[in-house]
C-alpha cells in the first residue's frame, strides 16, 4: 500500500507511536511534564483523527444547492 493510498485514520496508530519517548520522558525526567505532554498528543491526534474523518455530502442532509431558499433556481 502506497503512503498516499493510506486513509488517514489507518495512520492514527503511528501517532500513538509518540506516546513512546513521551513515557520514557516521563519515567526519567519530569513525571508531570511527560503527562501533561502526552495529554497534548492525544489532543492533537484526536483533532486530526476527526478532522480528516470522512465528510457526508450535501444530499443527505436535505440540502440542495442548486435551488435557493424560495425553491426557485438561480
């Protein structure tokens, strides 16, 4: 599979992949900072795991662009 074939929540799983120097960070350095750290990844990868989710179409929410609010096209 090609990288640009790959839908973007399959690489949801290489993001976690972050989490790994984040606990070893955690574990040597600063406890709170490594938490507060990967709270941040999480966040991050969540906002994009929604972001780039798939967008349902126009049509099936009762929309219909080419017609104006009185019915009438353009």
């Amino acid at each position: 599979m090609e990288f640009e074939d790959a839908s973007p929540r399959v690489a949801l799983p290489v993001g976690l992949i972050a989490l790994l120097p984040l606990a070893w960070y955690g574990i040597s350095d600063s406890v709170m900072a490594g938490i507060v750290s990967a709270v941040n990844v999480v966040l991050i990868l969540a906002c994009l795991y929604i972001a780039f989710s798939p967008v349902e179409s126009a049509h099936e929410h009762g929309h219909d662009r080419d017609h104006d609010s009185n019915g009438t096209t353009p």
